[in-house]
C-alpha cells in the first residue's frame, strides 16, 4: 500500500500518530466493558471490579488530553510560524492535486480513501466553481495534515488545521443506481474516525467527566447488588459516546447514537425492581425512539441528496459547495432536528428527561447532563452546513432550530420552580441549558453552542454530583422540602462546590457560564451593534429570561438545600474523600473554563493575546466544509444587562424565602399566597406542575388514543384474518387427509405392496413345480438345455 | 489318420455316457456315466491337441482327468452316505429337495 509506505518514509510525528489513531480511545473502553461483562463476575473480589473500569478510563483520558494538547500545539504553531504556513500552503495544495492524479491511476488506493474525493474535487474544477476546490484538494488524504488558510468570517486569517480522517472499508454493495459520488457501480460504506477541534473537544469532554464518575461511584453505588452490571454499562457507555463524537460517516454516528441510547436505558432503569424506574427507562428508550425515526428519515435523505455517500465530510462539503439542493437540506434538517429533540431534550420531546432522574445520579451526571444529552447538538455542529443552509428560510427571520432552543430556554426553565426534587430541578435546568446550545447553533454562534456544552458539561456534572452527595447524606432522598434544608454548616464542601457549579450555570462573572451565555446572548444580533449573522431580537429577550429563570429557581434550590432549617432526619455529612474530590476538580474546572473564550476585546493585551482560544481551537475554517459564519462581537452593556437580569430574579427569590423563613423557619412554600388570591396564577402553577400536560398528552391523548383502536383493530385481525386462515388451513388439510387416505394410501401403496406379495407367492407356486427332487429330471433339463445352447451356438456362429 | 474318426467316438461315449446318466438308478452306474462324458471328452481334447498341433489339448485332458478323479471321490462320498442313511443307492429316492 503506497500510502503506509509513504507514511513510513517520513519521519514519525507523535501528533500525527494521535490523531489517526484516536479509535484506541473507545476501543479501550469497549475492551474494558468486555472484560467486566465477562469476567466481572468471578473477579478477584466482585467489589473491586471498578478497578478495570477505572484504569481504563484513566488511559482513556490519558490519549485523549495527549490528543488534544497536540492539537492545540500544533494551531499555535501554525499560528506562530503564520506567514510561512501560507507561503507553504500554495505548494501544498500543488502537492495534493498531484497525489490526486496518482491516487486517480491507482484505483486500489483510492478505495482506501474515506471520500471520493477525487471525483469531487475533479468535476468542480472542471465547473470552476471556487476557489477553495484547489486548496482543499484533498481535504482527508488519509491522514495527511493539511493546512487551509480558515476564513473565520473576521478575515483575521487564522490558520486552521484540517480535521484528520483515517477509514477502514466497512462493507460494499451495489449503488441504488443513478449518480454516485463515488463514480462507481459500487458503493463502499467506511467506519472511520475525525479528529478535528469538535471531536476532541468531546472527546476530553467525555473521558474527563467519565473519568470524575467511575471515581464518584466507586462510593456511590457501593455494595449495590448489581455492581457489576453498573460498571459495566459505564463502559459501555462511554465507549459508544465516543464511537459515536469519533464517526467519520452518519452511519456510524447513528450507530453510536442508539448504542448511547440502548445504554442511557439500561442505566435509568438500574434499579428496575421498582416500577418507576423501569417506567422511567422505557419512556427515555420509547421517546427517543420516536426522534430515531426522524434521524434515519434525515439521514438517508442526505445519504442520496448526497450522491450515496454516508460521509460526513463529503456531505458537508457539499451542502456548502451547492452540491445539495436547498429542498434536500431543508428536509434532512427538519427531520435531523426531531432527532436532536428527542436526544437532546428539546421542548415538546424533553419529558422523559426529568423521568431520566431514576437512574443513579453519577449516572445522571454523565449520560443525562454531561455526555449523551448533548449528542444531539453535537450533531448539529458536525452537520452544520446542513442544517445551517437548509434551515435558512431565505426572506424570512425566524430559524427553525433557533425558535425551537428559544422556546426550551423558556419551558424548561419555568418547570424547574415547581419541583421538589433537587435532581429534577437540575434536570429541567439541563433542558433549558439544552436550549441555549441548540439556539446558539440555531442562529450561527457555533461556537457559543459548542462552548456551552463545554461550560455546561463541567458545571452541570459538578452540580449532579453534588445533588448526589447531598442524597447520599439525606437517606437516599432527593426531595428538598422534606429532608432538606439548612446544611451548609452540615455539608461545607458540598455546599461550596454546590455554590460553585450554581453560580457557574447562572452565569455570574467570573464563572464559566458566565463567558458562554454571553457569547449565544451575542449571537443572536438581537442587541444593537453586535454584528452577528443574524437579527433576532425576540430570541434575545427568550434567552434573557431564560437566565433570569435560571437564576431564580436555582436560588430556590440553594435556599431549600442549604439555607434555612434542617428537615430530615438524619445527621449528614459531606461525602467521603472519593467523592469529595471529583467534586472539588469539577468546581475548579467551572471557574477557569470559562476563560478558554473570553472577548479578545476584553481585559485589553491580555484578550488580544489569549481570548477566543476556544474558538480558534475548535471551530473549524469556514469555506470548504464549513459554511462561513460571522461572530457577534461581545458587548460590555449585554453583559451587565444579562448579570443584572440574573441578580435581579436571584434577589426577588431571596426575598420571597428569606421572608418566609422570619415567619416560619420551617416553611417551605407559602399558604396564602397568590396562588390561593389568583385564579389566574393558580392555573398557571397546575400548567406548570403538571408539566404543561404533556405527559397526559402523549400518554392519555396519543398512547391510550393509539393503542385502543388498535388493540380492537388487532382483535378483529386476529379473529377474522389469522384464525380464518388457520382455520381453512385445517379444514383443507383434514379433507385432504381422507382423500389421501382413501385413494392414495388404500388405492395405490397398499394395492401395490399387496401385488407384490400375490405376485411373489404365485410365481413360487408356479416354480416349485419344477424343483421336484428327482436327480434325472434335473440331468435331462441340464442336458437338454445344453443341447439347445449348443445349437444355438451353432446356428448363430 | 482322419480327425472324424475320433470325434465319433468321442460322440459315441458321449450319448452313452448321457444315456447312462438319464436312465440308470444305481448311484455309482450314473457316475461312472459321467466318467465316460468326461473320457468323451478327453478324446476330442487330445484329438483337436494333435490336429492343431498344440500340446494345450494333452494338458487340458490330462487336467480334466485329475479333476474327474477328484469328483468321484466327492461323488462316490455321498453315494456312500446316501446308501448308509436309505441303504439303497437308488438316486431316485434322494428326492428329498423337492419344491
């Protein structure tokens, strides 16, 4: 194979290694998750079993911040070497049209490629269509680096590093016919990685988070009858999660995608004696369903917009290169996005969310807050273009998927206020976090999205864990009424990084969420002279009072957990040493990621040198597969605007509780408030409590609507369809038994068996009369018969 | 020296040896018959031996001659059995394989 060749010649580049090899990073964890299903059981000491998992994820982690400090070595210094990369550049997209023409002569070699890169690459330069074809020649050349000179919208000339590909021929079968991207009769389906910024990104995001949550459980689900079985599923799910952030074609993505889901399942309803939780697990496994059928639907109508292609690059690039209509991006991306609602918690599809909660809480730390959750956001940053171009609707200002986040900002925060239950208020919380990333992708700020989930994944697995810690301490119980209240003095550390990770999700300078929300508020153009891509003003306000919402019921949450009187019943106390300690990194990492994008106008030479790294890290150049997107410029005035907005709806919660606290230390709610005054508000908080009805919707109006009718229509089916066939099937067969017996069984094999014996008896009878016994009559017979051979012999010679 | 000449003898025991072997009832008279069969026999090797100057005939007949004595010892075996179990040699008693 000339290009292992060539790759051998060179000399060896540890980066380069990373890069093409990141698949070890799931395959260790799938290794893991193998050994613990197998020999789980009968390893020494069945409650050690965590220490595979753990030293699996350890490596896993391990690669993956290699990984990506490579990365980020090798930007800054492209960056520093600037100049020099762009005169090198010309060459090199020379040397990648060249390496074109060879790979064209030797078709074996091409197979190899993820892409059909060359036939693409050859019609648009026959069409002259742009520019960018030369320079992105060969935009995966199995793992050759090559350099684009990135148009990030400000025309800085940042150079981007290319994403790095590397593929194995899955299988091969026939095309459908018509045109193929591919050129050829045959349509070859590739299993591959991406290591570009996005996917490493996840990648840290996940194995760090992991890591933090094998550690967490090893005291959390101690002695748990199915310990085993937990771990397990850990790795599982960590190694499809990354499989899946890794695929380099949506077949793959959708593999990972159910395998997250199959896992999210299983581990929901860990505790599936009680039929909550097993409820709760078939109503995540059942809602999600409903979103695959749209993510199928999306991606086979890409996978023939495409030219046959599953490739995530290839469909990329052609969804900003014209090669896919505008209908054909339109419809994936509508059908994409009931995906990404049912994954990603999105409003009307986001209720089996908080039922997600029965699961352990590291589970839901991991799965339901930090990793699989944002599965579908993810995705919509890996097919951006698609959804960026086909939810454009030209002439008009309202984008689908951006109206879509906006409203889930707004709903799940309002539902967050009337839970009693810490995890579900957190739950309701990362709905509504769901909805600023999916806004943000949804009017252009990829990056803001992309960093939110970066922010929210650290903030929000800290704030799980210390909802886990606090159940652990309160007898089990997450309910914050009755045995909540008052342990700050109890619970220091908890309370501390508890502290932390709120004020990190409220958005409180200098924390994390802080400097992310700001960005999507940025975004969305609504607020003057921000000069992003769009002009949503209504989003803006949406998004503003989604943080209002945000700082308000998490005030709530602080008040009720750690303020006022002690409710329980039982002494708590901040959690052991291996529990304390993930909690202690995720609050520190809460404060300092935000700093990875601050404006670069912000805290003058210091911004100008160190601000949006994040995005020069991991937002890929735009041009060749990434549609080219302004960047709102940060505004002081939103900022203060936004923080106010928090503090103000933090202040009035307060209040309201401090209040109640001076007239009764033990209350929790008031009595005689407006609820009870107000018609209105009481039939707002009955909309509120009961989840706007959804649940009755989809489980009275749609389950209970569906399944009479057609538990009837399946009856009658089955009365008079399936017996009626049985039925007939039984009666031709008894008529035609008696036929068969009368005339085929007596008639013909009997009546021949029985000729045969008659025959065989009076043939015997005819030839006994010769055998008489007597020597001459036998003598004469031989004599005779010789005679007549010997005449016979005569005659005829 | 005429070939004809030995092959009517040959003939002549032959039918004799056949009438002998069809009509007689005494056990050892119908294998001594099928002696003069043989002996007819014989003659017509050593006869067509000579006349075609091959000496395949003389082995023949000097072959066929041991086994005729074997086959009266055999047969001259079961005269005698047959004469100690009916002490008769009447072949025509020996009708015992009758169908």
């Amino acid at each position: 194979m000339s290009i292992f060749a060539a790759a051998a010649a060179e000399t060896f580049q540890p980066s380069d290694w990373l890069f093409e090899n990141v698949w070890i990073v799931p395959a260790i964890m799938a290794a893991s998750f193998l050994y613990i299903l197998f020999f789980g059981k009968t390893f020494p000491g069945k409650d050690r079993v965590h220490y595979v998992g753990l030293a699996a994820i350890t490596v896993a982690l391990g690669f993956s911040l290699a990984t990506a400090f490579m990365w980020v070595t090798q930007y800054e210094d492209n960056q520093s070497h600037g100049s020099e990369a762009s005169s090198a550049f010309v060459g090199e997209g020379i040397v990648s049209t060249v390496e074109a023409d060879e790979k064209e002569e030797s078709s074996g070699a091409s197979g190899q490629g993820c892409l059909a890169e060359d036939n693409r690459v050859g019609s648009l330069q026959a069409a002259g269509e742009d520019e960018y074809a030369l320079g992105t020649g060969l935009l995966t050349d199995s793992g050759e680096l090559a350099v684009e000179a990135g148009e990030d919208g400000k025309g800085e000339g940042h150079i981007k590093a290319k994403s790095v590909v590397r593929c194995l021929e899955w299988f091969s079968t026939g095309s459908f016919g018509g045109d193929t991207a591919q050129g050829s009769d045959n349509l070859t389906f590739n299993i591959g990685t991406i290591a570009d910024g996005q996917s490493i990104m996840m990648l840290v995001v996940v194995t760090f988070i992991s890591f933090l949550v094998h550690l967490y459980s090893t005291e959390y689900v101690k002695g748990d009858r199915r310990y085993v079985h937990y771990y397990a599923f850990l790795s599982l799910f960590t190694a499809s999660m990354l499989f899946m952030v890794l695929s380099s074609s949506t077949l793959q993505l959708i593999v990972g995608w159910e395998l997250v889901g199959v896992c999210s399942f299983g581990l929901i309803g860990h505790w599936w004696e009680e039929k909550p939780n097993s409820d709760a697990a078939l109503k995540a496994f059942l809602t999600n369903r409903v979103g695959d059928i749209g993510l199928l639907v999306g991606m086979i109508v890409l996978f023939f917009g495409a030219g046959q292609t599953f490739d995530i690059e290839t469909i990329n690039y052609l969804a900003v290169h014209d090669g896919l209509s505008q209908t054909t991006m339109t419809v994936a991306a509508l059908c994409l996005m009931t995906a990404v609602m049912s994954k990603s918690g999105q409003f009307i599809l986001h209720t089996w969310l908080p039922d997600a909660m029965a699961g352990p809480t590291p589970v839901s730390a991991l799965i339901h807050a930090a990793t699989m959750v944002v599965a579908g956001v993810y995705m919509i940053g890996r097919l951006y273009p698609v959804f960026w171009f086909g939810l454009t609707i030209p002439g008009s200002s309202l984008n689908a998927l951006a109206f879509v986040g906006a409203l889930t900002v707004v709903g799940g925060g309002a539902l967050a206020f009337v839970q009693n239950d810490v995890k579900k208020v957190l739950a309701y919380s990362t709905v509504s976090q769901l909805g600023y990333m999916v806004l943000a992708l949804g009017v252009g700020a990829w990056t803001a999205g992309m960093f939110h989930l970066f922010t929210h994944a650290f903030f929000k697995a800290c704030l799980f864990l210390g909802a886990g810690a606090l159940s652990h301490a309160c007898h089990h119980s997450f309910d914050m009424k009755a045995e909540m209240g008052g342990l700050r003095k109890r619970m220091p550390v908890t309370f501390a990084t508890f502290m932390v990770g709120t004020l990190a999700l409220v958005g409180v300078f200098p924390f994390a969420g802080f400097w992310s929300k700001d960005e999507i508020l940025v975004g969305t153009g609504g607020f003057p002279s921000t000069n992003a891509n769009g002009n949503y003003t209504l989003l803006l306000i949406m998004g503003l009072i989604g943080a209002a919402m945000t700082a308000g019921y998490m005030t709530r949450v602080i008040w009720l957990v750690f303020f006022g009187e002690y409710r329980g019943h039982v002494d708590p106390h901040d959690p052991p040493a291996v529990m304390k300690y993930p909690l202690i990194a995720l609050a520190g990492l809460s404060v300092i990621t935000g700093f990875l994008n601050f404006p670069s106008d912000w805290f003058g030479g210091l911004g100008t040198r160190y601000g949006l790294k994040f995005e020069q890290w991991v937002e890929p150049g735009g041009g060749s597969t990434f549609p080219v997107i302004g960047h709102g410029d940060s505004n002081l005035a939103l900022a203060v605007i936004a923080s106010l907005v928090g503090i103000g709806s933090a202040a009035f919660v307060w209040n309201y509780y401090q209040k109640l606290y001076a007239k009764d230390p033990n209350a929790t709610e008031v009595t005689d408030g407006l609820r009870s005054r107000n018609k209105a508000a009481a039939g707002g908080y009955a909309l509120l409590e009961n989840k706007y009805y959804l649940d009755h919707l989809y489980e009275g109006a749609i389950a209970d609507g569906t399944k009479g009718p057609l538990a009837r229509a399946a009856y009658w089916f089955n009365q008079n369809v399936l017996d009626e066939i049985v039925n007939t099937a039984g009666r031709t067969s008894t008529v035609l038994g008696r036929f068969i017996y009368r005339f085929i069984d007596q008639g013909a094999i009997d009546g021949s068996v029985n000729l045969s014996g008659r025959g065989a008896s009076e043939s015997g009878g005819l030839l006994r009369k010769v055998q008489s016994g007597r020597i001459r009559q036998y003598a004469s017979l031989m004599f005779g018969a010789a005679t007549v051979l010997a005449a016979v012999f005569i005659v005829a010679i | 020296m005429y070939l004809t000449q030995y092959l009517l003898l040959a003939a002549v025991l032959f039918c004799i040896g056949v009438y002998g072997v069809l009509t007689r009832r005494n056990g050892v008279l119908v294998l001594m018959s099928i002696e003069l069969i043989l002996n007819a026999v014989n003659i017509n090797m050593v006869a067509f031996g000579t006349y075609n100057a091959d000496v395949g005939g003389q082995v023949f007949a000097l072959f066929i001659i041991a086994v005729a004595a074997a086959e009266v010892g055999v047969g001259l075996a079961i005269v005698l059995l047959i004469y100690r179990n009916r002490r008769s040699i009447d072949v025509s008693d020996a009708s015992l394989m009758r169908g």
